[in-house]
C-alpha cells in the first residue's frame, strides 16, 4: 500500500532531502514507489529553481510526487509541467461542496480534464457525503479522500480498518454511503478512496 507524506518548502530548501528519502527508505527495506512525496504549489514557488532540483532527485529515487492542495496557490500550469509529478490533488475548497455549487463542480471537472490530459492521477480531497463521491465518479476522478470515507486514523487502529475489524462510523447522510468493498483506504488527512 502507497503511504503519501506531506513535505513543507522548508524541506525542500534541504539539499539532503532525497538522500535522507533514500536512507530511510533502505533501512525499512520500503520500495521506493510505495512512497508518494505531497508538495503544495507555494511550496516549489519559494524556490523553483531549488525545488525543481529537489524533486528531479527523488524523481530519480522512483519515489512518486504529488501537487497537493491544487488550485490554492498562484504557480503557472507551464512551470507545474515541468515537475515530475504524476499526481494532482484538487484541494477540498473546490470538493467539499461541489455537490451543492454547480460553480465548483464545474472547477472540479476542469481541474480532472486538465489533469489527466497532462497525464496526471487526479485525487480530490475533502469528500464529504455520498454525493460529492458519486458526482467524482461521474467526472471520472481516479481517488478521493476525506471524511466521508474515513477519518484520520492512528497506526493502530488502521492496521485494525484495513483487516476489517474497525468499521468506519459515518454521522447523518454519511452513514449510508461508501464501504470498504468500494476501496476505500484511510490516509493522514482522512480516507481515500479508489
């Protein structure tokens, strides 16, 4: 199972970061791709330049990379394409009510049309009812993640989730939607579904 991880500008400021990736990754004998690095678009404008040297170094590492919170910063889709990243996260400002703004579930469906004429997964954040998860499928979105499908999780009582053991309680018109035979995986920011 691919573990995402949030990375700040400061680290990529950090000339070691790909070789501290590359240390940890063999001491917990962690294939490389089983890793995806989540940058913000502020995060890679502070520096480009830097930035771009960073994340070609991990690309190189085979570790996947990923715009994460898209849509929120001011980066240029000409520099984006320049990145290696292969996933493009649509930042739940734009997800969490697109069921009920017809505006927003316009920028949604842009956003995964953009995305995958560039080649990228596209992955929305901040699902939160049955609506907005079946309105993703409908425009055709690789993942979503958020409340609706888990909430944040501790090691532990993942580890128990994904055995099946540990249901998912879901609140009000949350509770009759998506189940773990939906491929639902929780995540640091809430769960994901594939």
């Amino acid at each position: 199972m691919q573990v995402s991880v949030n990375i700040s500008a400061r680290d990529l400021t950090t000339r070691d970061l790909p070789d501290w990736v590359a240390a940890v990754l063999a001491q917990h004998s962690v294939p490389p791709a089983m890793l995806c690095l989540e940058i913000t678009e502020s995060g890679f404008m502070e520096d480009p330049q830097h930035a771009q040297k960073v994340l070609d170094r991990l690309a190189e590492l085979r570790v996947q990379l990923s715009i994460d919170v898209y849509g929120t910063g001011y980066s240029s889709l000409s520099y984006i394409m320049r990145l290696p990243v292969k996933e493009l996260k649509i930042d739940q400002a734009f997800v969490s009510r697109m069921s009920e703004n017809p505006d927003l579930a316009t920028i949604a469906r842009s956003t995964i049309e953009l995305g995958h004429s560039l080649g990228f997964k596209v992955v929305a954040e901040g699902v939160e009812n049955s609506r907005g998860l079946a309105l993703l499928r409908e425009l055709g979105c690789d993942c979503a993640q958020g409340y609706y499908l888990s909430p944040p999780l501790a090691a532990d009582r993942f580890i128990c989730w994904l055995e099946g053991t540990l249901p998912v309680h879901r609140t009000g018109e949350n509770a009759a939607g998506a189940s773990q035979a939906e491929h639902a995986s929780p995540s640091r920011s809430g769960g994901a579904a594939r």
